[in-house]
C-alpha cells in the first residue's frame, strides 16, 4: 500500500493570512483612534488657510515672489501608515508566493483579500479626506470673493 504524497504546509499563506490580518486590524485602529500626532483645531487651521490665500494674492498682485516651500515634518502617524502599508504589501507578496508553491488556496487567498482590504481602506480614507479638504478650500476661496473682488471676480461674476 502506498502512502499519499504529503501535503505542503500552507507557510506563505498563513504568513500572507497573518500580516494581512494585522495591517488590516491596525489600519482600522489608526483610522478609529488616530491621528496620534498633535493637531490644530479646524478653527485654526482653516483661519491659516485663508490667511495664506489672502497674503498670496497680495503677493501676486504687487509682483513679489511666492515663499519658498517648506517640507512637512514627519509625524508618528507618517511612520504608522507607512508601516501598515508595508504589511499590507507583504501579505499580498506572501499570498501570490503561496499561490506559486501550490498551497493551500484559501490560505493564499485570505493573505491577498486581507491585505488588499487594508490598502483599499486607506485609500478610501485618503480620497474622502481629499475630497472633504477640496471643499473646504473651495468654501474659503469663496468667502474671500468680497475681500478680494478684483482678484476672484471670475467666481462671483463680477
């Protein structure tokens, strides 16, 4: 009697089911509990937004030249989402090996779905807050349309 070929361990899939769930689970955490960084009130920040619009128009009205950009600092929240983002990447490369070795496919496919979900979760996140942002800036651009009439005459149609 012959004994059955030995069946492979899933390795990469429950490594790719393992790192998948964990980006997913802190994807969540950040986006439930974050930002861990110290933050402005709205209040401030969309006050320095029209404050900034409003010195760059003078800028551009009188000729002078714009500031030179100045490079965000790193937070604890830049290392978190890049961090999951990483393990997000890794559960995908650890589900695709495992479909390349021939393990088991739900193994392999719970890495890739896992960590596929996390990277979609932070994308969908991302362009909300874009969107939301666009239209706060939009809202301010359009408040300063009195102050600076001649500047943004083209919105209002004067």
């Amino acid at each position: 009697m012959t004994e059955p070929a030995p069946a492979f361990a899933a390795t990469f899939g429950w490594l790719g089911f393992a790192t998948g769930a964990t980006a997913l689970i802190v994807t969540l955490f950040i986006f439930w509990a974050g930002p861990f960084a110290a933050q402005q009130t709205a209040g401030i920040s969309i006050g320095e937004l029209a404050a900034d619009i409003a010195k760059s128009a003078a800028r551009s009205v009188a000729g002078q030249a714009q500031p030179e950009p100045v490079a965000r600092p790193w937070t604890v929240d830049d290392y978190l989402e890049i961090g999951v983002g990483f393990l997000a990447g890794l559960a995908i490369v650890f589900g695709v090996a495992a479909f390349i070795r021939h393990e088991h496919k739900r193994a392999a496919a719970s890495g890739i779905a896992l960590g596929g979900f996390a990277i979609g979760i932070q994308f969908f996140t991302y362009t909300i807050m874009m969107f939301a942002g666009g239209l706060v800036i939009v809202a301010v651009v359009y408040a300063l349309r009195d102050a600076f009439g001649d500047i943004f005459g083209g919105l209002s149609g004067g």
